[in-house]
C-alpha cells in the first residue's frame, strides 16, 4: 500500500494542476481582444454580426440580420415619418418571412414610404401586391404601384411588373409580360436579361441566350453567371461524347463518320486543326465509298504532285471555307440545351434599395394641399394591421383611409 502513495500523489498534483488550466482557459475566454480595425470589440461580441452585402445581381433572398437596438431605433425613426426608415423597415420584414406577420409589417411600412413618394416602396410594394407576396394577391393595385413607380424613373419597375402580368393567366397577360421583360432588357436591366435568357433557352435558341447571359453577367447577376457555366459545363461533355461515338462509328469503317471526322479535323471543329489528320480520315472515307471524300481529295492534292507531297496549308484553308456547316451531323449553329432547366432570378427585390429614382415635387405651400388621387388605395384586406403595427392615425404619410378604402379599382 505505501509503494502506492507516490502515484496517488501524482495523481493529485494533476488534478490540482488540470483545475489550475481550467481556470485560467476560462479567464482567457473571458477576455475580447480588440478589434483589427480599432472598433468597439465589446459591443461587436455582444451584438449580431451585421449580415454581409449581397454581391451585385444576387437573387437570393436572405434574411436581413439586425440587433433588438437598432431594430427599435428604425421602427421608432419610421413611425416619426422618415422615408427612408419607413422603406428600410418593410424590406426588414419582407426578407423576413418568418417573422410573425411578416408580410402585413412589410406592406404597412412600405405603403407609408410609398405614398410619402418613394419610388423604391412603390415598386415593392406593387410587386408584393401583384404577387400575392405575403397577404391578399390584387392586380390592379399592384399595377398602379408599379407604373408610378416607373413613372418616377425607377428602372427595376418594368422588370417587376413583368412579373405580375406573368403570374397572371390568359395569352393577353402572357404576351404583356414577355413585352415588359424583353423592354426592361433593353433597359438594361440585369435581373431581366437573365429571365429572358432563360426563355430564350427553353424556346432552344441557344446562342442569343448565351449572348443575353453574358450581358446579364456583365451587369452583375451571378444567376446568369451560373447559368453560363451550366452551359459550358454540359456542351464540354456533349462534345466529348459526341466525339466518343463517332470515333466508335469511324472505327467500324462508317463512311459518313470518317468523313464527318475530317471535316472536323479540317475545321477544327470540337479538335484541334490538323490537316495530315484530316487528309487521313479523307483517305479512309474515301476507301469505305465515299464520293465527297474522293472529291475533296482530288481537290487537295490538285495543287500538289508526286515530287512535292507537302500541304499546302493556304490551300487547304481556302478549301474549309467550301464545307457546307450542314455536313457536319452535330450542327454547332445550334448547340444543344442542357437536361437541367435553367435558373430564373429567385429574389426580383433583391438590391433594389440601390435603385435611383427621381422624387416627387413638393406640394405647393398655399393652405391644404389636395390629395393625391393617383395613390392607390391599401384595404384592411392588402395589408392586414395586427397588434403592435401603427395605426392609420399616427402614421405620417398617410391618410386614415389608406388603410380602411375598399372601393371597387378600375385597371
């Protein structure tokens, strides 16, 4: 038993000295270390982390991260009637659809914002309406948002009321939509060039796809981006296996394949040029019966002789501009879609805070101005005010009826 009592003491001393590393890592812990930038590394470890800027053109609707601090400074800076707060909030609550009633808060703020004269609300909120996004789905309404929104030059707000023609039934809405999109892409629009795109490709014009892709790119859509390398990706493949079958066809002395493969090697189509290569497979087209293999053969080797069997390569040139594109069986005019469908833009309001827009005039200052009557109208059905949203009379902005009219709306 004595022989035993130096282990237990070590045993001891490690536990005493574990407990010691326990204390002082939990110390150590305790302590934050300032920040690279010199800010307040206390406040930043106790607070959220603000949520990183979408990169231009992205699409994807993340949730808006936000301190209960600032949170409360925003809602108390829109319900004293700062626009730009008022705008802020609803697209809060529209990138957070998981709140509780999300949706009513995002058309409440946004319709203050919007009939205060802000562009941006208008068009937001007239997508949400147009769309069903978050309450009650009404078209005309969402219509007139958007066209005043457009009409105060917001650019984005063709592209968004293409949206809700297209969710709209009947060959007249479709037809109205396709309008909007192809004229929001002339605009320059790059959410718009890339749905156009997409509809380009479903219709299987792949080459002005491509082209409206890569100037959707250009303007920032990283949709388009992946897109175009879906594409590249699958017609890489798509070659290589075309390849692969019609070497397995020349392989078995297919007259149509070797010649296909020397107009290929001749071109360079999907390989590499090489004109020995292609006179090769000339050759063997030309043994296995084929008439135009002969033809081209006899006009190759018209501009040489058996004391100078070299190519002559400007010859053979001028020649590839003879073969008729349509010789070749996979048509490369028109390269095939890939099986996975294309991707739309999953977020239209995404950046749409960095939209500019131009701002209504002031009213005029000589006793009460008259309404506007080009505001549509919010029903207690559009936006639906639950408890703890501001009421229609502490709402600047906005007049009590706003949030009670239920008239019939005319298109």
């Amino acid at each position: 038993m004595r022989r035993l009592a130096p282990t237990r003491r070590r045993a001891g001393l490690l536990a005493l000295t574990g407990g010691l590393l326990l204390q002082a890592c939990a110390s150590w812990a305790a302590i934050v270390l300032p920040s690279a930038g010199g800010g307040d590394a206390g406040a930043a470890a106790s607070s959220p982390a603000p949520a990183a800027p979408a990169a231009p053109g992205s699409s994807i609707r993340m949730p808006a991260q936000r301190s209960d601090a600032s949170l409360q400074a925003l809602r108390r800076q829109a319900q004293e009637g700062e626009v730009s707060a008022q705008f802020e909030l609803g697209m809060y609550y529209y990138q957070n659809a998981g709140l509780p009633q999300a949706g009513a808060q995002a058309r409440q703020w946004l319709g203050q914002a919007a009939a205060q004269g802000d562009a941006r609300a208008m068009a937001a909120l007239g997508y949400m309406l147009g769309t069903g996004t978050g309450g009650v789905r009404d078209v005309p309404t969402g219509r007139q948002w958007l066209q005043r929104a457009a009409d105060a030059r917001l650019a984005k707000a063709t592209y968004l009321l293409s949206l809700v023609e297209r969710k709209v039934t009947g060959p007249k809405a479709m037809q109205q939509s396709r309008l909007l999109l192809e004229q929001a892409a002339r605009d320059g629009d790059a959410m718009a060039l890339n749905d156009l795109a997409v509809e380009r490709e479903l219709e299987g014009r792949m080459n002005e796809a491509k082209e409206l892709y890569a100037q959707a790119q250009a303007g920032g859509s990283q949709t388009a981006a992946q897109n175009l390398g879906r594409i590249a990706s699958y017609q890489r493949a798509s070659t290589a296996e075309q390849l692969g079958r019609l070497r397995a066809r020349a392989d078995e002395g297919n007259a149509n394949a070797l010649l296909e493969l020397a107009y290929r090697y001749h071109l360079g189509r999907g390989v590499q040029r090489n004109f020995a290569t292609a006179i090769q497979y000339y050759r063997r087209a030309a043994d296995a019966g084929s008439p135009k293999a002969r033809e081209f053969l006899a006009l190759i080797f018209s501009r040489s002789n058996d004391k100078q069997p070299v190519i002559d390569e400007a010859w053979m040139q001028e020649l590839a501009a003879r073969i008729n594109a349509v010789a070749l069986q996979v048509e490369e005019k028109h390269p095939s879609a890939p099986p996975d469908r294309p991707q739309r833009v999953a977020d239209p309001l995404s950046q749409l805070s960095q939209q500019p827009f131009a701002w209504p005039e002031p009213p005029a200052a000589d006793g009460d101005a008259a309404a506007d009557t080009n505001t549509p109208p919010l029903s207690q059905e559009q936006v639906m005010p639950t408890e703890g949203l501001p009421s229609a009379a502490h709402a600047p902005g906005m007049q009590p009826s706003n949030l009670s009219h239920n008239a019939p709306l005319t298109e």
